[in-house]
C-alpha cells in the first residue's frame, strides 16, 4: 500500500468519482484508513450506507456526498475557464 491510499481525498478527486466506490475509497474521503473503514462497516458504524457486492464492500458515491454534507457539486474557476461550465451561466 502507498502513502497515496490512506492521504484523504481532495475535493476535486470527490467531486470526480464514479457512481459508486470501494470501501477504501470511501475511507479516503472521511480521513481514515482502510483497516478504521472495515472495522466500523463491522460494527454498522460507517458514516454512510455501504453495499455488499460478492466479497467486496462498494459506496454510492451520492450517499457518500450526503455523509460529507455535499448537497451539489460546485463549479471550480478552472471549469469555468475550460468552457466545462458556461452552460450554468448563459
């Protein structure tokens, strides 16, 4: 495992995730590390609801959002500039 896989995630990385993401993943956006993850989706204490897809755990990324208290996504300045974000301020 590198540093990479337990620093927390960066708003930009957040806001760039699929529909859904695996428990470390998941763990990364709350600041904590895998192994805190597994023990808390043991005891039915993870922050958010979490699936079981065969052996592996998986987050809704919108229940996700909603446990970090993110309603919508924010348009970020290089968006803007890209053209990514014209369209919400035509």
């Amino acid at each position: 495992m590198t540093d990479r896989d337990e620093t927390a995630l960066t708003f930009r990385e957040i806001f760039d995730l699929p529909v859904s993401v695996d428990l470390r993943t998941a763990a990364r956006a709350f600041g904590m590390c895998r192994g805190t993850a597994y023990r808390l989706v043991a005891r039915e204490l993870f922050p958010c609801e979490t699936v079981r897809v065969g052996g592996r755990h998986r987050v809704r990324t919108v229940d996700l959002l909603r446990a970090l208290g993110i309603e919508e996504r924010p348009v970020f300045a290089d968006e803007i500039a890209d053209g990514v974000a014209l369209t919400l301020f035509d």
